[in-house]
C-alpha cells in the first residue's frame, strides 16, 4: 500500500489525502497543489465550447442508457441510495460549509438556467415534474408522511429573513418567464393537479381545500390594491387568450364541462335570505324542487340573440344559466333581489380586464338571456329588490308576460303541469 498524507488545496482550502510520491512530483515540477475537484475544473476550464458541450452530450447519454439499462427496482434503489448520501452529507455539515456549498450550488444553477431557452426551460420543468410524482408514488404512506413532516419542520425553522428569500426566489424566477411560458407551466400544473386531485378521498379533499383557502385569504389579504388588480388583470389575459384561442366547437365543450363541475356542488351551497324563504314556501305546501339547476340545451336562435357582449366586449357567452329553483321538474324560478333593481346599481364597477363598467347593465345583460336559457320549460322571476318576498311580491312569467303575485304562483305549483 502507498504512504499517504494530508495536505490542503491551494485553491479551494480543502483538505485532501495524497501519496508522498505526488509530492514529491509536483515538487519537482513546481505545480501548486490542488485537490482532484479543482483539477478537475482547471482542466475544464482550458476546453474550447465546442469541446465541452461534445463531452457534456457524452456524459449526459451515457447516464441516460446506464439509467434506462436499469430495472425498475435497482432505480428505485439507486435513488434512495443517492437521496441518503446527500441526507448524510448535508447532516454532517456544520452552518459555514452548508452556506457555502448552497452559495456555490445557487450560482450554478442560476448561470445554468439563464442559459436556457423558454422552450428548454418548459421541457426540465416538465421532466422534473415527472420525475418528482414518480418518485412521490414510489413512496409508502408512512415515507411520505416522514418526508411532508421534515418540510414542515424545516420550513417551520426559517427564520423570518431566509422566509422572504425563498418567496422572492420564487417570484423572481416567475417574472423571469414569459407570458406564454407562465401560461404553460400553469397549464401543465393545473392538469397534473387536477389528476392527482380525482384520485384523493373526500376526507382529504376537504382538508386540502381548506388548507388552501386559508392560504388565499391569507396571501390575498396581504396585498396592495394595486398587486390586487394586476393579478386580476392576468387571470383575465390569460382567460381570454384561452377561450380566443379555441374554436366555437372548442369553447361550448369547455363551457359544458366547466358547467357540469359546478353542478356537482350546487347542492353544498348555502342559500340566501330570499331563497331561503321561497324554499319555505315550497316545503310547507310540499311542492318538489331542486336548488340551483343550469339549463342543459343551447338554445337554436341563442347565437343570433347574443353574438357578443355589449358591456364587456366579450365575444364567448355562455347560453347557459344557473336558475335558483327547479320545481316540480318542469319549471324554472329565479329570486331577483337587490342587484337586479337597475336603479339600485347605477354605479360603476371594474371587471377584471380593468375596465369600468355599469352595474346594471352589466347585470341586466345577463337577465336578458334567461329567456333563452329555459330548456322549453317555463320560467318565472321574483321580483324582489327589497329582499323581503312576502305572499305579494311581483312575479314575471316569461311564457306571457304577465306579472302575478308569489301566492299565485304558488298555486300555479301545486296545479297539474299542461305545457
């Protein structure tokens, strides 16, 4: 066995085993003494570009076949293996070193990322993505918990500065995208998320909804008015280049797939002071109905009526709407309260785009349409703008125009239905 000594890199300071014959070499040379790390890189470094993105591209191939030669079970073993060894080598690094080592592993990803393109940056996200939720599904519920437990602890542990830092890492890197790579990515999240999320137990939705909506109202109570209105703004962008960007087919399907989500729900929702008073109505003379229904037909002439949105300037609309009552199976019933009344909301209101607009016409526009979002059944609207119905507040039929009284109507419910 070769003598063996220690010594420490001129260039790097770290301490490093070396044979007394390499001494006695680079003495004899007059070569400083350098660890094999910084060899390693003084070598790199004489290398034209060309040389290293051919000897980079090697490497990179000759992993990925080494990684695909593999079973299932050696990579998953190869993966732990590796995920201990970092373990243990960041445990074992007191606070200097790890700052250190983070400073020096930052810059390197930061010169490397910058260095890609929009369309590159996409593609590692997206494989990085991938290769996060394959890992995550090779865990056993008990790794997982242990793992979610060690971020929380650590996060937990931050002081409130290297707290601010994290945050502004992650907008920073969000405003250095592109509108369309921001717009990608958030795409391809929501896809994933939306998969992941079908899978989960009604106990866990709950617990994440929840979690999330304290999250919101946190975040969104800690912003400016002004940060308020530029998110709202980009929701709305980024909206709007969605539906442009389909064809009318493309829209409706969307339209209906978004409607019949809601649906799902309609019946956890709480209802207001007005509907919950018709609804009484309803239950003491035990007439059947449903809270809250959306039409399922487009109406034929419904284009024709509405090919755009005077108000807004939109030209998606959708033809359908969700009425707060269907009764008896065969008749629509919507509860007009306050915001209905044009002269109780003849103010200005901004819609997400940043426009102004009136209230009233934003909302008496969309009125206008329930006469076509009926599915052949009769409709009828309660008129009651000062959010008090009693047995005579105003009714509207639709069918003929008449105007009737809640009592009326209410027997009209209880008489045998002939269309």
């Amino acid at each position: 066995m070769l003598d063996t000594l220690s010594d420490v890199c001129t260039v790097c300071g770290t301490t490093f085993e070396v044979t007394a014959r390499a001494i006695q070499e680079r003495v004899k040379r007059g070569v400083s003494f350098r660890c094999r790390s910084c060899v390693a890189k003084s070598i790199w470094s004489n290398h034209s570009e060309e040389v290293k993105e051919k000897r980079s591209e090697k490497l990179s191939k000759s992993h990925t076949e080494h990684w695909d030669a593999m079973s299932e079970d050696e990579r998953q073993r190869r993966s732990k293996m590796l995920r201990k060894y970092n373990d243990e080598y960041w445990e074992n690094c007191n606070e200097e070193d790890m700052k250190v080592r983070s400073d020096k592993l930052s810059g390197s990803l930061k010169e490397y990322w910058n260095n890609l393109s929009e369309e590159e940056k996409i593609i590692k996200v997206d494989t990085l993505n991938a290769g996060a939720r394959k890992w995550w599904d090779s865990l056993t519920p008990e790794e997982k918990e242990a793992h979610n437990d060690k971020i929380r602890d650590y996060y937990a542990n931050m002081s409130t500065e290297d707290k601010k830092s994290l945050s502004d890492r992650i907008k920073s890197y969000w405003q250095g995208l592109s509108q369309e790579a921001m717009d990608k990515v958030s795409m391809r999240a929501s896809k994933h998320f939306t998969e992941y999320y079908k899978n989960l137990s009604d106990e866990v939705r709950s617990e994440i909804s929840k979690r999330v909506s304290d999250h919101f109202k946190n975040y969104w109570s800690n912003l400016t008015d002004e940060e308020r209105q530029l998110i709202s703004e980009r929701y709305s962008r980024q909206a709007k280049d969605q539906w442009d960007s389909m064809t009318p087919e493309q829209y409706e399907d969307w339209d209906s797939k978004r409607i019949s989500g809601y649906a799902k729900y309609l019946d956890k929702s709480p209802l207001s002071r007005n509907e919950s008073a018709f609804a009484e109505l309803l239950n003491v003379h035990t007439i059947l109905f449903e809270a809250g229904h959306y039409n399922i037909s487009k109406h034929k002439d419904f284009d024709d009526m509405f090919p755009s949105n005077p108000v807004t300037g939109s030209q998606r609309i959708s033809p359908y709407h969700c009425w707060d009552f269907l009764v008896n199976g065969n008749t629509l019933i919507d509860i007009d309260g306050s915001i209905h009344d044009p002269n109780q909301t003849n103010y200005d209101v901004t819609i997400p785009n940043g426009n102004k607009v009136l209230m009233s016409d934003y909302i008496q526009f969309k009125d206008s349409q329930r006469p076509y979002q009926t599915d052949d059944m009769d409709g009828y609207v309660v008129l009651c703008y000062d959010n008090n119905l009693i047995d005579d507040t105003l009714v509207l039929s639709f069918q003929t125009g008449e105007i009737i009284t809640v009592k009326q109507l209410i027997v009209l419910l209880q008489l045998p239905y002939d269309k």
